[in-house]
C-alpha cells in the first residue's frame, strides 16, 4: 500500500509491505530554512497505542527516509510528522502532517508472497556496524572461492557415502 500527503512545503510518502513501512520524507523551498528535522510519532488504530519514534522529541529524526520495522501484517497505523524548527535558542514544531497506512497481508486465501524476513534487519546491522566488517574481514579472510569449498565438503562429508547418487560424482 502507498499513501501521500502534503503540507505547507513539507510531503511525506508512506510504502508499507507486511512487516515494515518506509516514509519517505521531503521539505521544499522555504520550508527547509532553519530546518532541525521531523518529529515521527505512530499510532496502532488496533491496540489504541501512539509511539514516539527514535525520542525525536528532543533530537528530531534528520533523515528524509525513515524505516519502521515494528509493525504487523494487516494493521493500520497513523504517522504523525511534525516539521523541526530552529526559532532563536528554542526548537519549535511546525504543523503536523498525518498519514494512513495499512500494512500488507501474506496471504489473500489463494496466493501468498514471501520473503526473507531478516533482510532489512540485516541492512540495519550492516549500516550500523560496517565499521567493524573491516576488521573482520582482516581476521577472519579466507581466500576467493574456499568458503563454497568448504561448504560443499561438508555438506558431502554430511551425506554418507552410500548415498550419494552416481552421478552426483561428476560435480564432486
């Protein structure tokens, strides 16, 4: 499902799949002068429950593409997005921006789509953490092609020799 609204120089487009929505937001032309960032607060319509997003109250969210994983297949959520401003010393919220999204259902009864469901977990740790990978690849390297080795080695040496088919010989 997408859902867009705009507001006075500020949009937000919403993109929801089963288990994750994306707002994508932006700030136009003036609206962007002395901009701090957004205030992200979500509502569950199911469990009547309203979160602040990242503690954006005190440090607004400053990115114009924010990943909310903590939701569920066939829900709707309410995403209010208020605008950051810097006026003198204080910080000040510009109006609020509202959208309505519903998350996707697996499956309709007839077909269902699937995926990995680690995979946006898996960026997130990777973003966060890509600052240890290089160290990790320094420790614990092994040279092009020897990790599949490995792996089909052991799923072989798994495998009793019995059992193996014949002509699985000509890939072994």
């Amino acid at each position: 499902m997408s859902s867009r609204k705009r507001n006075s120089g500020i949009s937000v487009h919403a993109i929801s799949g089963r288990r994750d929505v994306l707002l994508e937001l932006n700030a136009t032309g003036e609206s962007r002068k002395n901009q701090l960032g957004f205030l992200l607060k979500r509502f569950h319509h199911k469990s009547n429950k309203t979160t602040i997003l990242a503690n954006s109250q005190k440090h607004p969210v400053q990115k114009f593409l924010w990943g909310d994983y903590v939701v569920h297949p066939g829900q709707t959520y309410i995403y209010n997005i208020k605008p950051a401003y810097r006026k003198t010393a204080k910080m000040h919220f510009a109006e609020e921006l509202s959208v309505t999204i519903k998350t996707e259902m697996p499956d309709n009864g007839k077909h269902g789509i699937y995926f990995k469901l680690g995979a946006a977990g898996c960026q997130a740790y990777s973003r966060k953490f890509s600052h240890y990978r290089k160290w990790y690849l320094t420790q614990h390297s092994t040279p092009a092609g020897e990790h599949s080795r490995t792996v089909k080695a052991k799923a072989i040496e798994f495998i009793k020799p019995g059992d193996i088919p014949a002509d699985l010989g000509a890939y072994t």
